[in-house]
C-alpha cells in the first residue's frame, strides 16, 4: 500500500473515530444520569445544583421499587406479553415472508404496498379505534389487548425485513434440497429457517424493545384491573400531585432497562450478522 495515501487517510479515520465517540458518549449520557439518579440520595436529587457524580450511593430508591406491592407481578406481566410478541410474529413473520417472496399469486405486491402503508400510520390515530374493538372483542383488562396491538403493529416491519433474507438464499439451494428429497416443510424449517435465522433476531430485537416499553396501549387498555398492568405502569406510582419520586423514577427506570440489555447482549452476534445482511449465492 502506498504510505502517502495512509498518512492522508489516516486524519480522516480519527475524525470519524472521534466523531462516533462524541456521538456515542451523547447517546449514552441520558442512561448514565438514569443510573446516578437512581443510586443518589434524596438530597443529591432534590439539590438545586446538581452533580455528574455522587461520593454517597445510596439503594433507598431501589427499595421503594421492590416495596411496591404489584412491581413483580407488573414484571411478570411485561415477560409474557413481550415474549408473546416476539415469538409469534418471528413465526408469522418468518411464513408471510416466505410466502410473499417464493410464490407468486394475486394482489401480492398490493399485500406488500400495504405492509408499508401499515408503518405509516401514528400509533397515536389508531389508540381509540382499537380500544372500542378490543371493547367489542371483551379484551380490555387482559394481557390479550397488549399482545394483539403489538403483534399488529410488529408484523409489517418483521414482513418487509425478512423478505430480504429470504430472497437471498439462492432458489438453487431450494431446488438442490427437493432433489435430494426433501420436502417442503423439511426445507423450510430445517434449511431455510437457520439461514434466516439472524435476520429473525433483528426484529425480535425492535418487537421486544417497543412491546417492553410501551407505556399508551398499558394505560389506555388496562382500565380497572391493575393486575394485569406492565411494568411502565409502575413508574406512575412514584409520580405525586405534590411532589414527583425522581429517585423512584430513575430507580425503576433503570430496573425496566436491565432486561432490555440482558435480551441484547444474548442476541447481539446474531444481531450483527442479522443486520449486516443475509446469505448470498
């Protein structure tokens, strides 16, 4: 390689190295003072001058979380409808995709248009329409009036992406599979499954970060039965006509973060590949 064209890269590679540090250390400053507000004494929280840092931690917030009656079981509750949503609509998804992208039939690309037509669409226009259907339906005050939105809204999204990587896979690699007697379910879930496989983690990811965090579907379909309330519903508990529990806040915050991040970590290679791309011929 010539040495000229190195010494001429090379500033530009640390300004995009110091860029994307700069950007990654503002991204994360929010769940850095999360965490210290959780951990600060009240008197720290309440200062009127307040500090990036603490010399007294302390875990009071952390067990006004845990004292709170319904915390475990709004927990529990998250676990289910979070966990429904991703392995039903990794299923739906994997078998729409599969069927949009390997068969032709009538009103496939009006299925598709849909499918994207169906993302543009504010969360916020359609919360009253379904609240009365999930009224119609006698769904409201159970778990099925979180999953069935999610499922509805994480669909197009997981529909769209996995067209890509199943597209990928080379048609020879299919047809090699039927040669060699394999059928067609054979080769979908024991061929065309694994190869997919990252690509099904990638919008497993965003169903399960949007399903744990929903707070507007909680609260506008989960009226008098709080048992059956997730856990951004336990975050209202701290917040007072008075005078708001920002330690609480931050506590439970953080509590409703350590999820996220341990479904993260256990999926991240998958994740890579599954966003990098798909398999090719």
């Amino acid at each position: 390689m010539n040495p000229v064209r190195v010494r001429v890269r090379r500033p530009w590679r640390l300004a995009a190295e110091a860029s994307a540090l700069l950007i990654a250390l503002v991204v994360a400053f929010p769940l850095y003072w999360m965490v210290l507000g959780a951990f600060k004494p009240a008197g720290e929280i309440e200062s009127t001058e307040p500090r990036p840092w603490t010399l007294a931690p302390s875990l009071d917030s952390f067990r006004r979380v845990f004292q709170q009656e319904e915390f475990g079981r709004y927990f529990v509750n998250s676990l289910i409808v979070a966990g429904t949503v991703v392995v039903v609509s990794a299923l739906v998804a994997f078998l729409a995709a599969t069927a949009v992208t390997r068969f032709r039939f009538r009103f496939r690309t009006t299925l598709l248009i849909m499918f994207l037509v169906a993302q543009m669409v504010p969360v916020e226009a359609l919360t009253i329409p379904l609240f009365f259907l999930m009224r119609d339906f006698g769904q409201l005050n159970t778990l099925g009036s979180l999953i069935l939105p999610h499922l509805a809204f994480s669909l197009p999204f997981a529909v769209w992406m996995l067209r890509g990587f199943v597209k990928a896979v080379p048609e020879a690699l299919e047809e090699a599979a039927y040669i060699d007697g394999a059928s067609r379910t054979r080769f979908l879930w024991q061929i065309l499954f694994p190869l997919v496989f990252p690509g099904l983690v990638a919008t497993s990811v965003f169903s399960f970060i949007s399903t744990w965090n929903d707070f507007l579907f909680a609260k506008s379909f989960i009226i008098s039965d709080t048992s059956q309330s997730t856990l951004p519903m336990a975050l209202l508990v701290f917040f007072k006509p008075d005078e708001n529990d920002w330690g609480g806040i931050m506590a439970a915050s953080t509590v409703m973060t350590i999820p996220v991040l341990v479904f993260f970590v256990l999926v991240q290679r998958r994740l890579v590949s599954g966003l990098g791309g798909a398999v090719k011929d």
